[in-house]
C-alpha cells in the first residue's frame, strides 16, 4: 500500500475537490435545476417514459467526472449556494 499527500491542509483538499468533482449550477438547464432542488428535498421520481428534463439530466450527469468509489453513482452538485451529493438510485430509460 502507498499513500501520497494531495494538499497541504484541509482548505487545500476541499479546494482540490471542488475544482475536480463540483458542478456548477450553471452547468444545469432551468428544468434540471428543478429536478435536482425536488431531489434535495427528499426523493426525486419519475415513471415511464423519462421526461425531456431528466433525459438531459442524466446525460449531464453521466458525462461528467463522478465521485471515486465508494460513490461512483453520485455527483457534487452546487445550487442555490449550497452543495449536494446527488445519488441515483436508479434510472427510468
């Protein structure tokens, strides 16, 4: 096993996180944001057929760095000023 150091302290670290796993809130349409606030909130669902919003959602999502495992299906996500891992739990296709 080896280890390396990857900042300095822990302003550092988070400094690195944000740089390479937050994405923006701009990064997101007006109907995604919807999505993701409903999510922060509680639980976000849909049924078939996926509407538009979420379609791109997911494609916004899954072509974007995720979180390292343990995590690899969520994503730090800033809005509204606040940050938010977003989890899937499953996907409506």
């Amino acid at each position: 096993m080896a280890a390396s150091a990857v900042a300095p302290d822990r302003d550092a670290f988070r400094a690195l996180a944000r740089e390479q796993y937050l994405l923006p809130a701009e990064r997101f349409s007006d109907a995604e944001r919807d999505i993701l606030r409903a999510a922060s909130a509680d639980q976000y669902r849909e049924c078939l057929p996926a509407s538009e919003p979420l379609t791109s959602l997911r494609e916004t999502l899954t072509d974007d760095a995720r979180l390292p495992p343990p995590f690899e299906y969520s994503w730090l996500v800033g809005l509204d000023g606040d940050r938010y891992r977003v989890e899937t739990l499953e996907w409506v296709v």
